[in-house]
C-alpha cells in the first residue's frame, strides 16, 4: 500500500485499465490497423463508474 500526501491507494487501478484499452483501441482504429465500431463505449465507462463508486462506498 503506497501513501501519498495522507491518502491510502490500494487496490487494482480499474479505471486507468479501462482507458487504457480504450485508448489503445480508438488508436488502433485511428490508423486503420483494426477496424471497430465502439458505439458501446460510454455504456462500458458507465459501467466501470458505477462499480468503482458502489466499491468505493461498500469498503466505508
């Protein structure tokens, strides 16, 4: 567990996995390596949002 400036950071980092897949795909699709119609996006940030805050919460 790392402290930093008073603060406890535990825990797998979801959401900066997330972007980072998601970042990695827009990117891919950017340079036409793939080829993906993401219009499920904000649904899977949703998602993952909803899941961080109810954890967030449940740990209190």
């Amino acid at each position: 567990m790392a402290k930093i400036a008073g603060r406890h950071y535990e825990g797998f980092p979801t959401f900066a996995v997330v972007l980072l897949v998601v970042g990695i795909i827009w990117l891919l699709n950017d340079l036409n390596i793939i080829m993906v119609n993401i219009p499920w996006v904000p649904m899977v940030l949703i998602i993952v949002a909803i899941g961080m805050i109810y954890n967030r919460f449940k740990k209190a």
